[in-house]
C-alpha cells in the first residue's frame, strides 16, 4: 500500500509541476476516463470475488462421492486454491478502488482552477 501511495504522491507532483502547460479540461477528461477504467476494473474483480466464492461453495455438493473417490484433502485443496484467487482479488479491487477515487479526487481539484 505504501507503494501506491508513494506513486500516487509522485503522480500528483507530476501534474502539478505540468497541469499550467496543458489545457485543464483536457487533463480533466484524462482522469475521468482513468477513474472509469479503474471503475470498470474493480467491477470485474467483483466478479471474479463471486464466481470463486460460489466455486468454493458449491465444490464439495458437486463434486463429492464418497470417501474413497473424493478424499477430503482434494476438497481442501479447491478450497484454498479458490480462497487464494479470492484474496488476490479482493487485495487488486481495493488497490483499483483506491486509483478510481484518486484520479476522481483530480479531477474534482481541476474544476476549482
């Protein structure tokens, strides 16, 4: 997380140092459509969240015979292969939220110029 802040610090200087060269609505629809992309990917780490989750859950009611043909320890290996991607994505979906409300934030600041 620090690292993302740290970037996003260094992409404000950036900015700042070059915002009075360039036309403010220009960069202002630029962070609007970066906060769309960011929105459009937090969505799609959403579904990945759901679809995984919905996996996890319904892995052993689909796919459990008995004992013998389905051993509890493949069971626990879907599990914490399914509670993996979950992670991931949730720790990417925040990461994206983050941008999203940024590059939103910058925005808003242009309108005030």
């Amino acid at each position: 997380m620090n690292k993302i802040k740290t970037m996003a610090i260094g992409i404000l200087f950036l900015f700042g140092t070059t915002i009075w060269a360039q036309d403010i609505s220009k960069v202002k629809a630029e962070h609007l459509s970066q906060a769309s992309k960011y929105e459009g990917l937090v969505k799609e780490q959403q579904t990945v969240i759901e679809e995984h989750t919905k996996m996890k859950n319904d892995f052993q009611k689909k796919y459990w015979i008995n004992e013998k043909l389905s051993p509890k320890l493949k069971i626990k290996e879907m599990e914490t292969h399914c509670d993996k991607i979950i992670a991931d994505a949730k720790s990417q979906k925040a990461n994206f939220e983050m941008m999203a409300v940024m590059h939103n934030s910058l925005a808003k600041e242009l309108d005030k110029k």
